[in-house]
C-alpha cells in the first residue's frame, strides 16, 4: 500500500458511496411526511385528552391511528411501479443498465468535465518522428492514408535519399515486414484491420515509398514456451 498503485487503491475504497436524486428526494419526501403525520397526531392527542374527555391512553391511541393514517401506503409500490416503467421505456430504445441510479444521475447531469484524450480527437495512432542512426526525420501526412512525406530538416526525402541512409531503410524494412496489420480502403475511409501501433508503422513504411518483396514463410509464436533459459 505505500506504492503509487497501492495508494491510489486507498483512494478508491475510500470513495463513499453517494445517494440518487431519486434517494435524496425519497428520503426528503418521506420526512416531510413523518413530522407532517407527527405533528398532526400530536395536536390530536392533546386536543382528546385536555378538551375530547379521552384519557392519555385513548388520545395516544388516536395518535397512533392519525399518524399511521397520514403516512402513505402505496408510496412504496407507487416508486417501485415508476422505477419500472422507467427501464421498460429504456429497454424499448435499447438502453439496458445494471444500476438505475447511475442513469438516474446522469439524467440530473448539467455539466461534464472530461480530459481530451485520443478517443474524443481522432482516435488514430501515426508516427510523426523518426530517430534513426542519428537522422532526426519528421513524418507528414494525414491519418492513415499511405501518401505522405519524410522531411529532414527543409529537405524533403526522395525515395532514393531515403534508401542511402541504410539505418532508415534496414527499420522500415523491419516495420513493413514484421507486421499483421493491413490498410483497408472504404470510399474517402481509410482504416486499420489488426493492431493500431502495427498500422501505423505500415502507414510510415508505404509513405516511404517502401514495397515489401519479402514473403512470410513460417511465423513463431510469441509464447512463454519458447523462452530457453
């Protein structure tokens, strides 16, 4: 627990559970309910015995029956008959939830603060830099679409400058062979099939102007078996 991990564990166990504005609203509900009830059945009681001629047990008798009498017997099975007409509504427009609550909330929700994240841009992953055999080459280009550029510096890199730096060409080589991903084009849509870091290193190699000419013969799986001490 005196990690980073183990702390941030603590945080989240520390987390009280929050009620509903649906409980919130119950809770205030029956409340004003209860001292309502309350105070009407005090006043009978004290009007019964000082001025009806009832003794205390008889007026507190009648307070018992005011007070039972002013709290609602269908307020339990009125909620419990919303609550599910409400999921049956959601579950019509294909919206199935394991906790009520939450829906409930995030329906009283007036704002949202969220952090900008890859999935609220783009949702791509691209190579923009490439260190190589002391090269620094800047990648230009945009999503996946195979036609891009490789700068250096203010020098824009044919396909020939590029095959001279033997460093750069021996990585690229490596990202376009050692590869499953494959670019798959829909109309404008350019899209990865396999795994995004795969499909970018594929974009970087086809903007390099690079053809594979290598042929997978027999693939090893990387697994813990084949690891020899």
């Amino acid at each position: 627990m005196n990690s980073e991990i183990g702390q941030i564990a603590g945080l989240t166990q520390a987390i009280k559970v929050e009620e509903s504005p649906l409980q919130k609203e119950l809770n205030r509900t029956v409340i004003a309910i209860s001292i309502l009830a309350f105070g009407i059945g005090i006043s009978f009681l004290f009007l019964g015995w000082f001025f009806a001629g009832l003794t205390f047990v008889q007026a507190f008798i009648f307070f018992i029956g005011i007070f039972v009498a002013n709290v609602p017997e269908g307020l339990l099975p009125t909620v419990t008959l919303a609550l599910a007409m409400g999921v049956s509504r959601m579950a019509k427009r294909n919206a199935i939830v394991k906790n009520l609550s939450s829906v409930e909330t995030l329906g009283c929700t007036t704002v949202i603060c969220s952090d900008k994240t890859g999935t609220l841009t783009q949702n791509l992953m691209m190579v923009t830099e490439v260190y190589a055999d002391s090269l620094h080459i800047e990648v230009k280009g945009s999503g996946y679409d195979p036609v891009g550029e490789l700068w250096q510096g203010d020098k824009k890199l044919s396909k020939d400058d590029i095959f001279r730096f033997t460093s750069l060409k021996e990585l690229l080589t490596c990202a376009y062979n050692c590869n499953n991903a494959r670019l798959e084009t829909n109309g404008n849509d350019i899209k990865v099939i396999g795994d995004p870091t795969e499909g970018a290193l594929l974009t970087l190699a086809k903007r390099a102007g690079l053809q594979g000419t290598a042929h997978r013969i027999f693939l090893n799986p990387f697994e813990s078996v084949r690891i020899h001490s």
